[in-house]
C-alpha cells in the first residue's frame, strides 16, 4: 500500500487519489484510483519487471528506480495474492492488490498478570540511518523509552563514531540501505577493527536469506522496518540486560 499509494500520489498532478477497499467472494481487493498521467498499453505488460518504468523521462521528472511495483508484486504474490492494472494515458490510473482471506479461529486465553519487568537501564544508541523522517521516528521512538540517540547518515559516518568512542555505545542500530557507504559494508568494516559492539540491522528485507546475510556480516540480530513498539521493546531489553549483567575482570 505503501509503493502503490505513494506512487498514485506521485504521479498525479491534479485531481484526486481514491483507495476503496471491499470484500468480494473470500478475497479483500483493494484499488487505488488516481487521475495522474496514466500508463500506455505498450507499457503496462512491462511494468512490473524490475528497472522498468513506462518512460525514460519519467526517472528524470519524477525520481524512483523502478522497483517498488516490483516489490509490491512479490509480497502481493507471497501472500497468495495478485495484482492488477487499468490505465489510460493521460488519464489516470487504477492499481487492484487483491488478496485471499480465510475466517479467523478465535480463541480467548485467559489474561495472566505475569508481565515482564522491562529494564529501566538507559542505552547509548548509535542510530545509523540515510532518510530524515526515519531518523526522526526512531529516535523519538528510543528517546520516549529513556535512551540517548546519536544520528549518523551513513556508513562511513557511523564507522568515524565508533572509531572516535566505540565503547560509550551499548548498541548500533545500522540501516542496510545507504549512499556513500551501506550497512553490510560498514558492518564487515567494523568488524574488522575488532569493534564488538552489538549491530542490530533496520530493514524492510527481514527474509531468512537476508538474515543470514547480516548475520555473515556480524550483526547481531534485526529489527524490521516500519519498526513496530513490542519488536523494538524486546530487542531493546535484550541489551538493557546484556549491559546490566556484571562484568567480569
């Protein structure tokens, strides 16, 4: 929803955007019209190939690399899903995700009153991270929960951090996709000056092949974006604990 309202947003100039979503059959299909550009028939077959966009000025104009169809439709497709497209150029445009629904087997536990004492310790964070608004989340994000937040843009800046005062940081939470130096690299560049501290990746790509990726690299675990409170909380007490366990000389 994210790609395609984005894009339908994107693309039109003038006139409106409209997300309608409805039940039909045992599916849920939810359409976003817009009254944008619109697409030649030419160029709809083709649009879901990765790279590809329905013009070569459109890069130019409008920015993108071609890639968010393509990932709409794979996720779209794992969920046992498909995508659909009707446009006109100069028109507009109407992209349907329609999705497979089964009914849900409800089942009442009994609430117990066993909670979790979260750790009240205060984390350095090195947040390593390219985009302002995600930078902004999350460092509201940790900041709200009592820890203090250092920003780096990239991986060459988040290397010249530790480089400076590794051992003031109790964990890096490392973007994978950046310019100038990406997330992996800076890991296994960071590894290699014998820097232990703890790297969790912030990424979209949370597969079972990615995860060994990051985990090849030396990370030390994953957090996937958009970054969800319990996820974060139990990451984050995960190393309040590591850092109140006594150390040992």
């Amino acid at each position: 929803m994210f790609n395609l309202i984005g894009n339908a947003i994107k693309f039109t100039n003038m006139g409106s955007v409209k997300i309608v979503a409805s039940k039909v059959d045992n599916n849920i299909e939810v359409s976003i019209f817009d009254t944008g550009i619109g697409i030649a028939d030419n160029s709809q077959k083709k649009l879901f190939n990765p790279f590809h966009q329905a013009d070569g000025s459109i890069t130019r104009k409008y920015g993108g690399t071609g890639l968010g169809l393509t990932i709409s439709q794979l996720l779209i497709n794992k969920m046992q899903g498909n995508i659909t497209i009707k446009s006109e150029l100069g028109i507009g445009s109407c992209f349907t995700a329609i999705f497979p629904i089964h009914p849900a087997i409800v089942q009442i536990e009994k609430q117990t009153e066993q909670k979790t004492a979260k750790p009240t310790i205060s984390l350095n964070i090195l947040l390593a991270e390219d985009s302002p608004t995600n930078q902004l989340v999350a460092k509201l994000m940790l900041e709200r929960r009592g820890h203090k937040v250092t920003i780096s843009n990239h991986g060459e800046e988040a290397i010249s951090k530790l480089l400076q005062c590794h051992k003031s940081f109790d964990l890096v939470l490392m973007d994978i996709s950046m310019p100038v130096l990406d997330g992996l690299e800076a890991t296994k560049y960071i590894r290699k000056l014998n820097i232990d501290t703890p790297i969790v990746a912030l990424t979209a790509n949370a597969m079972q092949s990615d995860q060994f990726l990051y985990n090849q690299a030396g990370m030390n675990g994953f957090l996937a974006k958009p970054i969800r409170p319990e996820e974060l909380d139990l990451m984050l007490i995960k190393y309040q604990d590591l850092k109140q366990e006594p150390k040992h000389q």
